[in-house]
C-alpha cells in the first residue's frame, strides 16, 4: 500500500501500524527470524523427506483460492493434483504423486502467490510468473532473496511517506492487547451485560498504559516524530482506555460506528458519524474520537475488491 501511494502524489492518507508487527518485520529482514514456510521453501526439492512434503501440501496452497491460484494454471494444477485429506487428515495420498518437479514448482509458486501488486511489477517477478512451471533451484531461491530484501524495505518507505507529508503514521497499542478487557475485564459486560468471565478479574490499567506509551516509543524512534494517532486494537474502547490514551499523549484514536451508537443509545445519522467527539469524563486528556462509516468500511474491505 506504501508502494501505491507514491504513484498518487496528491493522495493524503493514514497508514496504521502496529509496532509487534514491525518487530517481526525487522527479524526477517535482517535474517534473525524465519517460519516453517521459508525453511521449507530453502530445502532443496530432491532433498525433501516425506514429513517435509506433507507440510508443504498442507501449508503451501493457504491462499484465497479464486484470486491467487486459479489465476494461475500451473499452481491450480498443484492444487487439484493434492486432492483430498487421508483420514488422519494428512494428504498421504498425494505423496506418490508429487515429483521433485511438482515440489520445487509448489514451492516457487506459494511465495509467488503472496507478492503484492508492488512485487508483481518487477521484472525478475514477472519473468517467474510468465515462466509458469519447472522452475530451477536457483530461480527459487532468487526469489526468496528478492522477498528478503524487500523486507527490508517496508519501514523506509513507510517513514519516507511520513516525512514527504503524504501519509500520517498512527499506531495501535503495543502487543495488541484488547485495551479495555486489560483494564478491567468486567467492562466487557457494559457491551453484553450476560457476557460469562473468567471468575479471577483482571484489572491492569498500569499494563494498558504501558502498552500505549511503549507503542508511542517505538514509532518515534523508527520514524522520527510521535505519533498523534492510534487505532486501538480492534476498535475497542472504553473510557478508562481512552483516558490512558489522552494521559500518553494520543490526540485521536479511531473506533467503529457500532461502538457510538452503542455510548449514544439512540439515532445516530450520518452528520453523528462523521465528525470527531471527546469524552467528557476524560477531562482535557480525552483524544478526539473518530468513528468509521460502517457501510462504506465493509465495501471497501469485501465488496469493492471483486471489482474490475
């Protein structure tokens, strides 16, 4: 998405990242972490033993089915060629059917699948998928070397955006901890008044705060100024939560419709929605409040995406 909006120099936006993530973007980028799906993808395809191939039937083909593998014939030959599950739930039965071929084609293809609109549009991409099928061990772990560094990549452009003025970077609480429940898991029942909770309470503001701050600490020193913004994890908000954001410096957060017709117990128009409120028992710490047009975010999110 950073990617896009340099090729709109008049677009303004809000980019939201969440620092966990960006922790384990900077792992793999400098090498210091990996996961079963890049492992599996190094070793060579001869060399793959039976447990190796199963995890990668399993694994290899976790992508939306209609927009990343039947586009592509090669990988929704793979894909048909596993089959079904054997009984203990493994795809035994694809085993015999799968050659080395078959296995370094499905190994190219899986990461080739999860390159972005960005990726695509380079030239080694590109080239791998008009190629289509027999890859070479070289040109695999060419493409996992491009996925690298392109790691790397991902936090300088996003902190090139902020300091061009094109895109605000706004946070969200460190871990992503659900900031309402950390304060005070009884505030769950101010939404679902029956709701069953754990019989030991779990009240931690202090932890909430430090969810907060620690977040805000972490995006000042990748990107250079504090951000003004946050976005609580899943647009969860009650008000000691947003008090604690106010006390950290948060001069807005962002939240959900549902959660202001929730407060307001009553008709909410569309001149509600969209315009900021602040929280009155915040006092001068409560950060302006925005809410998000449902109807448009779920069109956004899941209709406007199947559109030509």
């Amino acid at each position: 998405m950073a990617a896009l909006v340099g090729e709109f120099p008049r677009l303004r936006l809000t980019i939201n990242l969440v620092p966990s993530l960006l922790d384990q973007i900077e792992d793999y980028a400098a090498g210091t972490a990996t996961d079963p799906a890049i492992e599996l993808a190094r070793r060579p395809a001869d060399d793959l033993n039976d447990d190796d191939k199963l995890a990668m039937l399993d694994l290899f083909f976790s992508v939306p089915y209609r927009t990343l593998i039947a586009p592509f014939p090669r990988y929704a030959a793979l894909f048909h060629k596993r089959g079904g599950r054997a009984a203990d739930g493994r795809y035994r039965d694809a085993l015999a059917r799968f050659r080395p071929d078959d296995l370094r084609d499905l190994q190219v293809w899986f990461h080739l699948a999860w390159c972005g609109r960005t990726l695509r549009g380079r030239r080694e991409i590109k080239d791998l998928v008009l190629k289509g099928n027999g890859f070479t061990e070289d040109e695999k772990l060419s493409l996992l070397s491009i996925l690298d560094t392109f790691l790397g990549e991902i936090v300088p452009i996003h902190k090139r955006l902020a300091a061009e003025g094109m895109a605000e970077i706004a946070t969200s609480p460190y871990y992503h901890p659900i900031l309402p429940l950390l304060c005070d898991t009884g505030s769950a029942r101010e939404a679902i008044p029956d709701l069953p909770l754990p019989q030991t309470p779990c009240r931690r503001p202090a932890d909430a705060a430090w969810q907060v701050r620690e977040a805000l600490d972490s995006m000042q020193r990748r990107f250079g100024t504090r951000p003004a913004g946050m976005w609580p994890s899943e647009g969860s908000l009650s008000e000691t939560a947003v008090r604690i954001m106010g006390e950290c410096g948060v001069r807005w957060a962002a939240s959900d419709e549902g959660v202001l017709r929730a407060s307001l117990q009553g008709h909410v128009g569309a001149e509600t929605i969209h315009r900021p409120w602040h929280l009155e028992t915040a006092g001068e710490h409560s950060p302006a409040l925005f809410f998000r047009d449902q109807g448009l975010s779920d069109l956004i999110g899941f209709t406007y995406s199947t559109w030509p």
